[in-house]
C-alpha cells in the first residue's frame, strides 16, 4: 500500500478549500420562502394595421370598464349613414318639437294646407293667397290629414227649404257626405270639423261634390 506524501495532502486541501468557496458564494433561499417577484412590464400601445387585408371575425377586448363617461366636444367626420328601423308593428315614437313655430293643431305652418274647390277639382291656395294652376293631390311620401270643411250652395241651385247635398271625395270617390237646408235667399252653408281627421294616401286627389263651392284645410304628415 502506497502512503500519500506531503504533495498529495497538498492537492486534498486545496479541492476542499475550493468546494467550500463555492458553496460560500451560492445562494440558498430559505425553506417555504416566496421566489423574488419578477419585474412587471410597461403598458405598451398596440397598432393593427388593416390593410391591404383587413382583420377577419371577432375581436373581444376585456378591459374596458362597465361605464366610460365622454366629456368635452365629439366631432364626426363626413356624413355618416343612419338607419333607424320603423316598421309598422313597432313604430319608432315621433313627436313635433316646433316650439312657437307650431299651430294649434301641433303642426308646423308649413305642413298646413289649404284647398279651395269648385268644379271638379280642388286646388292649393297658398298663405299670399295665390292658387295653384292645377289641381291638388297628396305628394309622395306623405299622408293629408283633412280636419276641416267649409260649403256653399249659391241661388240657382238652392230652393227655400230644400235640403241640398254634396260632399269631399277622393279621386271622385264620396268620402265625407256633407248637407245644408236653403234658406228663403236659395242660400245654403255648412262648416264641419273632424275631431280625428279624414287621412288621404300619397297620389291621391281631393275631389269637391257637385253643384256646391267649398274649402278644405288640413296638414301633410309622413306616410307611415
């Protein structure tokens, strides 16, 4: 058996010195001690850029609060489409906000109409009391609500205490039969107002009764 020499005894204690060094320097974490929390990363801004291709499906960002109040001015650029839907079972509510420029009936003074009717025809009078050259129908889009009548029979037609009748149509059709007894001047009047109002479609022409000069006023709402 070989004995070791002083040089060997050398070599032992230098590696202990050098395992004991480099546990010295390594570092332990206690038992049940937390890891050392990592470092959280700044809020960066994220850009999609969307084209040529654009971004395709569902996009869900998360983090938005339950209300995010606006405050100052919103601008919008363009003109930008609206579509309310209004269909006739579930209507949207509409209400006239004319303010002074609204009359009695809740209607502006430029939706009011105004026809006067003789012959076989009537036509609009405007409010500088000028009439129109041709006979009146409803325009497109919108409905004439008739709320009032006036009629006269002049002599020739009358007798003294004859009943006479006439009426307003629509396109010569009798809608509201109106009467009036003649006086002993063979005179006959009449006014009538309709509490809901006669409504007319879009196209169609108010036509007096025969024999009889009248007046008929009313308002242009939107056809719905």
């Amino acid at each position: 058996m070989r004995l070791l020499q002083f040089k060997d005894y050398l070599v032992v204690a230098g590696g202990i010195l050098l395992i004991a060094g480099s546990l010295s320097l390594a570092r332990v974490n206690a038992v049940d001690s937390a890891p050392p929390a990592l470092p959280v990363p700044p809020a960066l801004p994220v850009t999609i850029a969307n084209t040529p291709l654009p971004v395709q499906g569902t996009i869900q960002v998360g983090n938005f609060p339950a209300s995010s109040p606006v405050t100052g001015s919103v601008s919008i650029t363009g003109t930008p489409n609206v579509n309310v839907t209004n269909t006739a079972t579930s209507p949207v509510p509409m209400q006239n906000v004319g303010g002074s420029a609204a009359t009695q009936v809740g209607q502006p003074a430029s939706r009011l109409v105004n026809l006067f009717c003789a012959g076989t025809a009537c036509f609009q009078q405007f409010p500088d009391g000028s009439i129109a050259p041709s006979g009146y129908s409803v325009p497109a889009g919108m409905a004439f609500v008739m709320t009032d009548i006036q009629w006269v029979f002049f002599p020739g037609i009358c007798s003294a205490g004859r009943l006479e009748f006439t009426g307003v149509g629509v396109n010569g059709t009798a809608v509201v039969p109106l009467s009036a007894p003649c006086d002993g001047f063979g005179v006959a009047a009449g006014h009538l107002s309709i509490t809901t109002g006669i409504v007319v479609g879009p196209g169609n022409a108010i036509t007096p009764g025969l024999d009889s000069d009248m007046n008929v006023q009313g308002y242009l709402v939107a056809n719905q």
